[in-house]
C-alpha cells in the first residue's frame, strides 16, 4: 500500500497463527468510524448539500465550511501532494465578491512551508490570491507509519495534510479577451511579487514585487500560476507550492528539501 510520502510493507501476518490481528483488521474495516477506513469526515452532507469544512469545527459553525460545488482540479496520483481544489461557496459572507471560494488540499513536506503561511503574509496585496481561511490536520504520514508494524522509515520523508481557502477569481490567463488584457493580467502578477521582497513600491510589475518587499519569493512564475480576476481586467497570482521566505534562502542552499509532488 501507499501513503503520501512512498509505498508502506507492513509486517506479513499469518491469520492461522495470528487470528487475533486479523480480528481486530475486520473489527476496524466494518467499524462505524469512517476515519478509520480513508474517509476524510470533515467533508459531508447536510440537508442534501455537500460542505467542507476545516478540522474541529462545530456542527452550528457557519464560518469555517464552505459549500462545494464542483471539483476545480485534482491530481491523479498515489504517491505525492495528492492536491485537490474545489469550488464552493462561503455562505456566511456578506461580501458578494468574496461568496465564492476555493478550497484547496494537499500533503506537504514537513521540512517545508505549508502555503498558507506565505498567504497569510501577502494577505491585502494587490495581484496576490486572496485567503480566507486556513488550517493544518493534527497527523503526518510519519504518525500514520507509527502505527502500522514492521513499517519501514527507510529514505522517508514526512508529510503534513493542510487546507487552504483562499476568494476564487476568474479564469486561467490563457482565457485572455483582448492582446492587452493578457499582457497587463501578467504585469500585474509580477508586480505583486516583486512588492514582497523590496518594500519599496513601484508602478510596474506589481504582484511580484509587492511579494518580494514582503520577503516572499514565489519561484513558480508561469501561464499556469496566473489567473484574470473577476472582472477579466487584472491578473491574479496563485500557488504558492514552491515559495519560500527570502530569509531562508542562505539556509535553503546549503540543504536540498524535496517537495512531495
């Protein structure tokens, strides 16, 4: 079997010398706790309409589910970052152009950032995806590996499961309507990245630069990671998988950290 971090052996089990475990195996399979099977229990139904919701939340708290849509995007993987976005609704904003989010999950590498912190910190920056919530799951694959006997930890490496909701936008940059439109959506973009890293402000490439005075390198800049905004006249840059804080760049090149995609 796999987790997100590679394959798993578990320990071989005789069920004629060991019927015992393999109780206890059918005990947890046909148990009554979804969790204990895969299900991730914070995405339900209630009143015939799918929600999703970050980790302990009450079932009367309106701010922290999100009623799903559709899915936006998901990869097709075992082994990896296993990210999967959906559109969905924010029903307790009054905020018309805040109502619709995305809802994005994903397994990172423990020795890395999980991209809410780096959202939380571009957070009011023109030209830069937009959070509005965030959380990380209390387990690991390295906990889940703990578990299961005789599991190896050879060339391992950890990762944490986190969600992120961040005001959904418009459509991929690609969709452009007009040659001018397409060329101001990526000045924008950049612009805002160069604003984290800087602090200094400019009239050009806003995005990116604002980032940058923020201390915030991106480092994935492509047709990809930009999006129009709502109204189609600016752009929008997104996913912040691979960013890192420019404070760690001195650390970062003498330590080589894999990502888990």
């Amino acid at each position: 079997m796999f987790d997100r971090s590679g394959a798993v052996e578990a320990e071989a089990v005789d069920i004629n010398k060991d019927p015992v475990t393999f109780v206890q195996l059918l005990a947890v399979l046909t148990g009554r706790k979804l969790e204990n099977v895969g299900f991730d229990t914070t995405i339900f139904y209630e009143e015939g309409q799918r929600y999703i919701a970050l980790p302990n939340t009450k079932a009367d708290d309106k701010n922290n589910k999100f009623r799903i849509q559709s899915i936006h995007f998901q990869r097709q993987d075992i082994v990896g970052r296993g990210t999967v976005c959906w559109d969905a609704v924010n029903e307790s904003e009054h905020r018309e152009d805040w109502k619709r989010v995305l809802v994005k999950d994903a397994w990172v590498s423990c020795a890395r950032e999980t991209e809410d912190a780096f959202l939380w910190e571009a957070f009011g920056v023109e030209g830069v995806s937009q959070i509005v919530a965030s959380c990380g799951f209390p387990t690991t694959t390295y906990a889940h590996r703990t578990g299961i006997r005789g599991a190896a930890f050879d060339d391992f490496r950890s990762a944490n499961h986190f969600r992120v909701v961040v005001k959904k936008e418009g459509t991929n940059v690609i969709n452009f309507g007009t040659p001018l439109a397409f060329i101001k959506a990526f000045k924008t973009a950049i612009k805002g990245e160069f604003a984290l890293e800087s602090r200094v402000t400019s009239d050009a490439l806003p995005a990116h630069h604002a980032l940058v005075k923020r201390g915030i390198l991106h480092r994935d800049i492509s047709i990809n990671n930009i999006i129009m905004n709502a109204d189609g006249t600016d752009g929008v840059l997104i996913d912040f998988d691979v960013a890192i804080f420019l404070e760690d760049l001195e650390y970062m090149e003498g330590h080589v950290h894999r990502t888990v995609s």
